[in-house]
C-alpha cells in the first residue's frame, strides 16, 4: 500500500536533498565549505551527504579543491543561469550599457531579471579596483533585500499585500535578524522608488555594501535591472543620487531596442 507524502513533504526526497545542497554551496561563495560544515547546515549525516557531493561533482554541480578540501558550486550550475539569460542574449544585448555605466562609475555593476520572488543574476562588470562580493553570474538573492530587485518591483508595479511574498522570501534565506525586511518597509521601499526612478539598499544584502539601482520595461517582455555595487565609504547620499541619475542617463542611451527605462510615478 501506497502513501500520499505530507504536502510539506518533497515527492523525491534524494532530489530534494541534493537541491539544499546546491543552496548551501551556493551561499558559500567562492571559498566554499567543508563537509562538516554542509552536514551541520542541512541536518543530513555526513555519510549522506559525501553520497550526494559525489553525484552532484559527476555531474559538475560541485566541486572540490584538492588544496583545501572545500565543497564549492561548480560550473554546471553556473551555466545554468547563463542559459536562462541567453535565451534572448540579454547579457550580449546590455553589454554596452553596463559596460559604459562600470567605466564611469568605475564600480561593479550587475545585469538581473525576477526569478519567483528572487533576483537573478544575468552577467556583471568588475570595476578596475577590486570589489569583493557574494555575487555570481547565475546566482539568486531575494529581490525585496536587493536593489535590483526593488526597482523591478516597481517598474512592474507590484505593490500593497501582492508583495509580501517577496517580503517573505527574505525570512527562509536571512543570514541574520536585520536582513529580514517587512511588508511594511518594503512598500514604503518600493513606492519611494517608483517616485525618484531608482532603488537602492545600505547594507540589506551584504555588509559594508550598498547598491543603487534601475529597472528597464519593454511591451510584452519581462523587466530586467541594472545595479551600480560599492562600498558604503564610496556610496553616500549624494552619490547615490548621482550614480542613479546616471543609470538612467546611460541606459536611456544605451539601451537594447524595445527596452525603456521605467518611468517615474
């Protein structure tokens, strides 16, 4: 006899758990992770885990250095945002705008589109001074915690009790108490965004960083954002008020045909 699984429950339990460890790499960042540490972030035995590091690294979703022994995310699982992104080739498409927003603002800046209540990372462009971040092309961070993601929300007009799910999505993936953002504050975030044309987030996403942003519409197509990343020193008010009108400027210029960028409210 046959039994329904709780609706809580994943149909595929191995699946479901090599995907939380896919997670946990990918919130490990470039340094990566020791097993130990993996097993004590998943709840999973150690033995359970090995298992599924190995088939995960068959496939190329994991890695490992054979200097320090950490788990890290591996190529595969890289390649899979860009093949989302590639579909229309946005990232070719933007590279001028980004390009030219990097080179006068000589700060990162990242290319991103919704993915659920998430943004997604579609490509980025290294300033020539070095700038350390969690941020990886094909990398997810909640849209509500980031400035990519609020002007998207804006830009598509999401607003009221439809965004508490993005309000939500930072609970589950929030590293600490701060990180975690309200309904409440996130549509004050959203509607004062909607009124100046760009977003932006102080320390909300990662420490000692803050990320000015804006979002581009096109008719029939989804929104897609360009962020402008640096460290808090370098991004005080009146910069980023600066580095938004700019984005605007830029993307106005540059943009890929169709693509507008958004209005102001």
């Amino acid at each position: 006899m046959t039994t329904t699984p709780p609706p809580d429950a994943s149909p595929v339990g191995s699946v479901d758990k090599a995907l939380v460890l896919l997670e946990i790499l990918a919130s490990a960042g470039p340094d990566g992770t020791t097993l130990r540490d993996i097993a004590a972030a998943s709840g999973f035995n150690k033995a359970s885990v090995h298992r599924l590091l190995r088939a995960l690294m068959h496939r190329g979703f994991a890695d490992q250095s054979p200097g320090d022994q950490h788990y890290r995310l591996g190529t595969a699982a890289l390649e899979l945002g860009h093949s989302f992104g590639d579909g229309e080739n946005l990232p070719v498409l933007f590279a001028p705008g980004l390009a030219s927003v990097s080179q006068r603002t000589q700060e990162l800046v990242h290319l991103g589109q919704m993915d659920g209540p998430h943004v997604l990372y579609l490509d980025k462009v290294e300033p020539e001074r070095t700038l350390r971040v969690w941020s990886s092309i094909g990398k997810r961070a909640p849209a509500a915690r980031t400035a990519m993601g609020r002007a998207l929300l804006a830009a598509d007009g999401v607003r009221g009790p439809a965004l508490d799910a993005y309000a939500r999505a930072t609970r589950s993936s929030a590293a600490e108490p701060g990180a975690v953002i309200s309904l409440d504050h996130l549509a004050e975030v959203v509607d004062r965004t909607a009124e100046r044309g760009w977003s932006m987030e102080i320390e909300e996403n990662e420490a000692g960083i803050a990320c000015v942003g804006v979002a581009l519409v096109r008719p029939g197509g989804r929104s897609v954002s360009v962020s402008v990343t640096g460290p808090i020193e370098r991004m005080d008010e009146r910069r980023r008020a600066e580095i938004g009108a700019l984005l605007r400027e830029e993307l106005s210029r540059l943009a890929p045909a169709g693509f507008e960028v958004a209005a102001t409210s």
